[in-house]
C-alpha cells in the first residue's frame, strides 16, 4: 500500500482546524463529539466525551492513525490509485475526509467517481466543486476547499492546471453581496466555472517533442512542454515570452510577427514549417529593439481608463502605454496590449513596492505613480532566498510566503517556521507555475507569488 500522501494532511488541517478539548458535532449539536483535527474516537477505538481534553501531539497522532486505518484503505478501490502521485492522492485524501471514505462509488459521488475511474484530469476541477453543498451557508467555505482540493491534484498532473477562474478566485479577496450567502468573487467564478465534458478519454501528458502536434490558439489553451520549447526558440529570436507552456494570445502574436519575418504564411499555427525556421540559430535579432524611454513620463489624458483583469480581457493603447511604464518601472512582463493575469500580477507587484493597496486595479493614484517610475524601486530587506534548513528558517518574511502560498491555493500553516510543510507547498507552487521545482524561494518565485 501507498504511504501517506502529505499535502492531503496538509489540506486536512487548513480546512479542518484543531481543538484540544471535546466539543459537539456542528451539524447534530450532540453527537459525535469531537476532538482535534475532526477525531471523534480514540485510538482504542472509544468514543470521546463532552470535557475530555487532548494534546496538540495527541490531536497529531490521532490524525496519522485515523487515516492510515480509515481513510487510505478504501482509497485503493480507485483503480488509478498506487499510479497516482502524492499530489493527486492527497487531494482526493482531503475530500475522502470531508465527505466520507467510501465516497468512491457511491450514491451521489457518480460524477467524480466516473472521473476517477476513467483517468479524466481534465475534468477533476468541473467535478469536484460540484460537490459544495449548493445554497447553503457552508457553500463559499466548501468551494473554496474544493478548489484548493482541485490546485493541489494538478499540480502533480502533467498538461492540465487549474483554471484561469479558479486560479483569480484562490487568489483574491472576497466581497460580501448583501442579496447572496456567496461572496462576489465566488459569484464571478461560478459563472466562468469550467463544465463536465462529455466523451473525455483518460487523461495523458502532452507530447513533449515540438511538431507531433499542431500548436495554435485554442479553448482551452494548449498547454505542455511542446508550447514552453517553441517559446523558448522565440526568446532565442528576441521576442519577449514567459515560456510558461501556455499557448496564448501573447505566443500566437509571437508567432505570426515571426512568421512574417522569415517570409512564411503569418498564420500564428506551429507547424513542421514555423517549427524548422524557429530551429535555425538567429544571425541578428528579427525584433527591432525597444525604442529609448521618453525623457520625461508621458502626460496623463482625460481619456486615460481605468484598467483591471476582465473577461473578456482588455485590450488597447492604454493597456500598452501601462505596460510600458511596468517594464520602465522594472517589473518583468510583455508589452502585448492584453491585459491578462500576468499584467494584473505586474500591476500589484508595483503597488506593493510603492505602498499602495495591490488590488490589481489601475485608477488614478496607480497611473500617477506610474507616471513617476522611470527606475526600478531599491530592494527591500524582505528579499532573502528562503529554502529548507536546520534549523529551520523563521521570521515575517516565512510568514508572508506561507500566506501567498495559501492565497494561491496552496494550504499552509502561517506560523513564520519554514518546514518540510512549507517547502511541499512552494514545490507545489512551483510546478503549477511551471518553474523549477526545487522548494527554494529565489526572486522568480518570489515574483510569481506577488512577494
């Protein structure tokens, strides 16, 4: 059998909470009664009672002992069970323990389990926020555990990531609507939310070898690391990508203006054409150079909008002209005219650097600011690389990554103690961003996580 998969412990804790002494089941008032991470017997098997009290040690191993003897074993009946990786059983871990072990089969888990059985990763998102208690008053703390549930799973899936409305809604704020129990963030993700696809095949990585497939703009994007190597030969080409292995608006522009240059059909599709021209080394650069920042920032217009991540994304000379000032103010990011999350991303990064609220959104103080930042701001003291060590490293700048982890979806203690928990996490933040998975906070993850 497999051991225990720990980011479903680590999901188990953020969304369960531990209390030392007895207390009621929430939903009965009465029994069970209930002790530590959601205990209601005790290693004898004895049932707990109203005033009985534990240690957090206890709480801990009670946990450890109630999965391994409760909640693993039914588990193996899905029959990608032991091919599964860590990331992937632990999140099916967490909603096993929230909605019962022998979920699996069972009357009103058929759409999950159908999703399980056949391997369909693409739909594990659409699938299990269906089971969030809909119209209840528990729905936003349920969805919100389904969602993260969904992050952690593919971020051990090979070609599929959460998406882009699940990723906005683990990231950002909440909003209470007076006229709705859900909060208006949740609203907006319930709306975008991906659907059950009908006629799914199990799910499998994408071909790693560019030209096995056609690549081109898609719904949804094409992802996996056929994209990230044809970005890769554009940046060798002088065009500004990420190479994040998403093949978007940005990539196709990328495409198409490449294509024009080596005289091919500016179709924005990698084909066995565009391919073999991106395999040939550049002899000078096939983008002309950014032309010299003015000398003094650009007066502000009348027209000038407010800007901030829509769907469908907002495009234009405003978005351009606020990308520009970004990259002139130091923030890494491409001048697209597409307002898209990696532009939100640079915009809260400039606001936290120059002390303003990092909502994303683009008014009047931000352009102003903007109109200002023709250098780089001065490193903070907050920037050291934060890894795994003994002992362990503390302080408020742990603090602050564990509380971006889990603002991405990522569950963490915010307790400021770099442990094996917080390193799990920031590798699984890593591989969902697509960078390097080495557990090591260094600028680029730092910058990816908004710190």
């Amino acid at each position: 059998m497999v051991g225990i998969p720990m980011p479903g412990v680590d999901l188990i804790k953020i969304f369960e909470g531990s209390r030392l002494e007895a207390y009621p089941d929430p939903k009965t008032g009465g029994e069970p009664i209930t002790i530590g991470w959601g205990s209601t017997r005790d290693r004898q098997g004895r049932p707990f009672k109203l005033g009985d009290r534990i240690t957090q040690q206890e709480a801990d191993a009670l946990l450890m002992d109630q999965i391994i003897r409760s909640y693993l074993p039914p588990q193996s009946r899905i029959p990608a069970w032991d091919r599964m990786n860590d990331n992937q059983r632990g999140a099916i871990l967490s909603f096993a323990y929230n909605l019962g072990a022998h979920f699996y089969g069972a009357n009103g888990f058929e759409t999950l389990s159908r999703v399980l059985r056949n391997q369909e990763w693409n739909n594990i998102e659409a699938a299990l926020i269906l089971y969030r208690n809909p119209g209840s008053r528990v729905e936003e703390g349920l969805l919100r555990r389904r969602l993260s549930e969904a992050n952690v799973f593919l971020a051990g899936t090979p070609g599929v990531s959460l998406s882009a409305a699940g990723q906005r809604y683990l990231a950002g704020g909440r909003t209470a609507d007076p006229n709705s129990h859900l909060s208006r963030e949740a609203q907006a993700y319930l709306a975008n939310r991906p659907r059950i696809t009908s006629g799914a095949t199990p799910s499998s990585p994408l071909p790693a070898a560019p030209g096995s497939r056609l690549l081109r703009l898609a719904t949804p994007p094409l992802q996996g690391p056929d994209v990230q190597q044809v970005q890769t030969a554009l940046g060798r080409w002088g065009f500004n990508l990420v190479p994040d292995g998403v093949f978007g608006p940005a990539t196709q522009r990328a495409v198409e203006q490449f294509q024009r240059n080596q005289g091919l059909t500016a179709d924005g599709v990698v084909g066995s054409q565009t391919w073999a021209a991106l395999q040939r080394q550049p002899t000078a650069p096939s983008v002309p150079p950014p032309s010299p920042p003015p000398i003094a920032p650009p007066p502000s217009p009348p027209s000038r909008r407010t800007l901030r991540l829509t769907q469908p994304f907002t495009t234009g000379p405003n978005v351009r002209e606020l990308q520009q000032a970004l990259a002139r103010s130091g923030v890494a990011l491409a001048v697209d005219g597409v307002f898209g999350p990696g532009t939100e991303r640079a915009v809260r990064l400039f606001q936290s650097s120059r002390g303003l609220a990092p909502d994303g959104v683009v008014g009047p103080r931000t352009w102003a600011m903007l109109q200002g930042a023709a250098t780089p701001p001065p490193p903070t003291s907050g920037g050291r690389t934060l890894r795994l060590t003994h002992p362990f490293t503390t302080g408020p700048d742990v603090r602050a990554l564990q509380q971006a982890l889990t603002r991405s979806g990522f569950a963490v203690a915010a307790d400021g103690i770099f442990g094996p928990g917080t390193e799990r996490a920031v590798r699984q933040f890593q591989t969902s961003r697509r960078l390097v998975a080495d557990g090591i906070v260094g600028a680029q993850t730092r910058a990816r996580l908004g710190l």
